[in-house]
C-alpha cells in the first residue's frame, strides 16, 4: 500500500482562474478539493492579466445593447478556424459557458458586466460586443490572511476595471485611485482571482503553497495522486477521485519554447513559474498533445531595470500601437502590419519568415512617435507631462532616430512620408489601421472614424522603442475531451485525469476570438473538469 502524506478527494494543481473555477465546482458537487499552488502568491497568470473572460451569448450583453446566439457564436468562430480549430469543443464552450459566468455570480461574490470591446475580428460573420465581461472591483481585504497571499499585478498597479474605459472614469484622478486603495479594492486579474478564491475558500477549499508537483501517480493505468516537493521535502498526496491540471503553459521553459513554438519568443508577460510541469507530467503517463506550437502572442516592451519576481518585467503594448502619430516598423524602416489590429495577430505577424533572406524581417521591431503623440498619450509607463525617461530613444530628425537604432534611415522617412499623406487624408491605403471597430475602439476616444487612429508623424523631436515579440501564455499541452478528461495517445482517456486552462491543448488552435479569450475556456474547461471529477468513482 503506497504511503501518502494524505489523501484528498480532488487534486488542483495551479491556483489560477481554471484551478479555482475547478475547486469550486468539485467542492460544490461534494468531493473536498485542494488546491496546490507552485509559488508563494495565489493567482497564477489570470491574476496578472486583464481578468476579463470571453464569454459568448452571456446574459449580461443587455447591458450594452446587444444580444447574441449559439449560432452566431458558433459562425464567428468557424469564421476564425482555418482548419485548425477542435469545433467539437467549440460547440461546448458556446453551449456552456453563459451557464458558468451565471453559476459564478451565483456561488462567489463576484459580479460582472458586459463590455463595449470588441470582437478581435469583429467584421468575420457571427463578430459583435459584448461577448467580454468584467469582474468588478474586489474588497481583497475579505480574504483576510490570504489577502497578502495573492498574487499582484505589475502591469495594472492601481484598482482599474476595463468597463472604466467604457465609463470614461480618468484614472489618473488621485481622488478616484485613492478612494478605491482606501476600500481595500482590486482590479482587472486581481479581482478576478480575488472573487473566485473568497468563493472557494467559502464553499470549504483547502490552498496550499510552495507546493511544485512533478509527477502524476499511477496505479493500473489511472492517476490516483501526485509527487512533488514542498517546503519541508518530498511529498505524495492521493486522490480519491481525480487530479485536475491548471498549472499554466511552458513559455518560461527555453528548451520546450525552442522545441515546441512556431516562431521566436522573445519573452513571456506571466509570472515565471510557468514552465511546462503540467505538459511533462501529462505526457509521462502517455497523453496526447495537441496545439503545442501555438501561444497567446502579445508585442511588448522592456523597460531596463523593471522587474518582477526577480526576473525583467516584460509590459504589453496596446493604446501605443493604435494611438494616432505612431507607426511600427521593422528594421527597413517599413510598416508591416495595421499597428491597431489585436495584440495576437500582430504579434503572430513579427514572426513573418523570409524564406530568401532565412530569417524574420520584422524582428527586431520598432514603435516611432513623436512629439504630438507623447504631448497626449501614454507610452508605457510614461504619462504625458512626464519626464522623457532614458529607455526611449530620441531624436530631433527621422535620419538621427533611424541611425540610433540601426533601422534603414531612407526607409524609415519614406514610410513616415506615405503614412503622413494617408493620415492627413484619412485612409491607411496600406493597411487599412482605423477602418475595424476593433481599432477604434482602442484608439483616441475624443476624436471621430478613422482619425481615433490616423496622426502624422510630423513633429518633432522624434521617439523610438523597441518591440518584442512575446506571449501571455501558452496554448498547448495534452488534448482534452468535452468532459475536459485528458486523453491518451491513442484518443482514449487516461482514467482521473483532467486539465483545463493554458496547460491543455487550446480549442481555438490559432485564433484569438476576443478580449478574454484565454480566461473564458479556462474557466469554463475548469468548471467543466471539476464537476466531472466530484462525479468520478471514490478509488479509496
């Protein structure tokens, strides 16, 4: 008889939106859950991250004036599929996620609301808003000691919702900010996972840290528990009924990037935990996997000396982008993308191969502005009326700024000279930046039609930083089953196991159907694994 340190009913592995959505419906469907969470902090990417799921035909898309169906749901994503979508788990996720945000709300303190954003292609048949929610803001102080346990949000620092852009609310406004600091209040990821560990521990969810798992248990060919090593030494808990898998991608794991992705990772924008233990363990009990070379791309920057968990702090890049007097270019000088299409699909594109040349033209990249632009929009983490901060490159000429950052200086002014007369006239002829609602939803909200994104890049001085080309996760791993039941070699499943979230294989293959894309399925798949798992046979 195997010696365990205990035994459990279900198994989490990872504390991010999939593991806990998981924990709460397995302890819901009377099986006693615990979670296990690798580092010291509670939250994993999802508290990192925007903390809005993507959830088609919600019963909150009311609120901005729309409403939706399974089968414009359905269409818009065969719409994104180019044949590398599981439609089988698509016609799952549509016909069960509206019942999980509503069993959310039902069983945690957590309320949402539907956002104007939308769709990533929101032109494609079946595109529309609304699809993506927002968590609200969270009392985090009700999670009592955990408070201090959960996992902070370098790139959203101050208690923001993404409906207060849809509101118009100035986060710059210190009274605004430190009203909500007074009340104890978190924002975007962090109130997300805020809401769903309160709901969790309140239905009697047992958390653990420090604790990495290495491997799954087998016993007759179905897992029956885990190993791993905790702050005192090994240990071995057992599972009565399942383990569940949410313990994130493998974009920190520089071997399995370089066997596995697509294209160059330049670096991730999650915490540095991630590093493929759920895709190992899967396949050392002989799992199949599926989509591993694909991730969530995001062009970012890297700001010298930011940090987070001991390691560079990479940022996303979004309003730069898609501001008007900004362009992106390669290192030819030339624009290669509509700069304000979605953080994926651009990113996706810096990864372009030149099969003459053998390499990637538009890496290294660049995002040039100039001084309109940093008069009244944000870069990064500079704000206008702020200093110019060191890490941007300056110059009071296009041929000057080109020189400084080895970018081809008559490429770079005859790029700037064609883009000028499109943005003076209103019509990017070559990449049509500002004709998708999607862009001007993300451009300047005080102006009209195309001109949210158009502006000549005409005043100096000039300004220019690099971007990498990076990723908000993963999207592969072992392939799951409707029941979120991970699947073996041969397509059959491997008794009591199931995953959910960026350690599966992700349905959409290489789309991204919108903001949230990534929260929705693990949710929803996480949900899905732990009501199955409290159903499963009490091995015990």
């Amino acid at each position: 008889m195997r010696s365990w340190n205990e035994i459990v009913d279900v198994i989490v592995v990872g504390s991010g939106a999939a593991g806990v959505s998981a924990a709460i419906a397995a302890q819901h469907g009377g099986a006693e859950a615990l979670v296990l969470e690798r580092s010291d902090k509670y939250g994993g990417t999802s508290a990192v991250s925007g903390g809005v799921p993507w959830i088609p035909n919600n019963h909150h898309m009311h609120e901005v004036g729309v409403s939706d169906s399974r089968d414009a749901a359905l269409t818009y994503l065969k719409a994104l599929s180019t044949g590398g979508m599981d439609m089988d788990l698509a016609e799952v996720y549509v016909d069960e996620a509206p019942g999980v945000l509503r069993y959310i709300e039902e069983n945690t303190e957590l309320v949402f609301r539907s956002l104007k954003t939308p769709d990533y292609h929101p032109e494609h048949p079946g595109g529309t808003i609304g699809r993506s929610v927002s968590p609200a803001l969270f009392p985090a102080n009700e999670l009592g000691e955990m408070r201090s346990q959960l996992r902070p949000a370098p790139c959203f620092p101050i208690p923001v919702t993404m409906a207060d852009m849809d509101d118009g609310i100035d986060l710059l406004d210190p009274a605004i900010v430190g009203e909500r600091l007074s009340k104890g209040l978190v924002g975007t990821g962090m109130a997300l996972m805020a809401g769903l560990i309160k709901g969790a521990v309140d239905k009697g969810v047992q958390f653990r840290r420090n604790i990495r798992i290495l491997r799954l248990v087998l016993e007759d060919g179905t897992v029956v528990g885990v190993e791993g090593e905790g702050p005192d030494g090994p240990v071995a808990i057992g599972a009565r009924r399942a383990v569940i898998l949410a313990s994130g991608g493998f974009e920190w794991n520089p071997e399995l990037v370089q066997e596995n992705l697509r294209g160059p990772l330049e670096g991730p924008l999650s915490p540095p935990f991630n590093e493929g233990d759920g895709l190992i363990m899967a396949g050392e009990v002989g799992a199949r996997i599926a989509n591993s070379h694909e991730a969530w791309w995001m062009p970012m920057f890297k700001i010298p000396g930011d940090e987070y968990e001991g390691v560079q702090l990479n940022r996303l890049t979004v309003g730069e982008r898609a501001s008007p007097h900004s362009i992106m270019v390669n290192r030819k000088g030339k624009r290669f993308v509509n700069e304000a299409h979605n953080y994926s699909d651009v990113g996706r594109t810096m990864q372009n191969f030149d099969p003459v040349a053998f390499d990637h033209p538009n890496l290294p990249a660049y995002i040039i502005v100039d001084s309109d632009f940093m008069e009244r929009y944000p870069f990064a983490t500079r704000f206008p009326g702020d200093p110019i901060p060191a890490w941007l490159t300056s110059a009071s000429t296009l041929q000057e700024l080109a020189a400084k950052i080895e970018v081809d200086a008559n490429g770079l002014e005859e790029t700037v000279a064609r883009f000028n007369i499109d943005a003076e006239a209103g019509r990017d002829t070559e990449f049509s930046r500002g004709e998708s609602v999607y862009d001007r939803y993300y451009g300047d909200p005080t102006r009209d039609g195309t001109s949210k994104n158009l502006g000549p890049i005409a005043r100096a001085p000039f300004y220019a930083a690099r971007v990498y080309c990076g990723a908000l996760g993963t999207k592969g791993g072992p392939k799951i089953s409707a029941k979120a039941e991970v699947l073996n070699v041969r397509g059959g499943r491997i008794p009591g196991l199931y995953a959910a979230g960026n350690v599966s294989a992700g349905f959409t293959g290489m789309a991204y159907p919108g903001a949230g894309g990534t929260l929705g399925p693990g949710m929803v798949f996480g949900h899905i694994a732990g009501r199955e798992a409290a159903s499963s046979i009490n091995r015990f």
